[in-house]
C-alpha cells in the first residue's frame, strides 16, 4: 500500500485510541439484470484474496479455534495465558 495514503483512524481497544487505517480500492465490473439493477459483481482475483485475508476468511479451523480460545481467555483476564510483544 503507498505510504501517504495510510492514516490514523481511531479504533476503540487500541492503545491510544490510534490504529493504522489503510483504504482498499475495489476495481470492480458490476452485472446487472434486464432492469439495470446489480445482481453480481467481478473483481480482481488479487483483490479477492486481499479482501478474503483481511476479514479472516483464509484462515482454517484451527486458527479459528485459537483465536475463539484466545478471546475466552482475554474476557476472562487470564492474562498468563498471553505473552508480550516484546518476547516475541
């Protein structure tokens, strides 16, 4: 993504209320019915897979299972159960 386009863009739960907010642009191709209306649209396949990385929908069951463990864990304090950034 271009640098100058990134900007900050308040996120509740982040330190400082400041998290990186990067625009996506869509190149897309509408279909539409005999009415003129969308019915489907087509975008590029890299798109797609960005799209599809950024709301998590790559990820397999397992992932999916450790990150709903991870957010028991995080709701119920468990704070041992995490490490810091900063070891990693």
């Amino acid at each position: 993504m271009i640098k100058n386009e990134i900007k900050k863009n308040p996120v509740p739960g982040t330190k400082d209320g400041n998290a990186p907010y990067v625009p996506i642009r869509i190149h897309r191709k509408l279909v539409v019915d005999e009415r003129g209306l969308p019915t489907e649209v087509i975008i590029p396949w890299q798109e797609y897979r960005e799209i599809e990385e950024l709301l998590g929908l790559d990820l397999d069951a397992a992932a999916c299972d450790d990150l709903k463990k991870a957010r028991q864990d995080r709701e119920a304090g468990k704070e041992d159960a995490f490490v810091d950034l900063e070891s990693i």
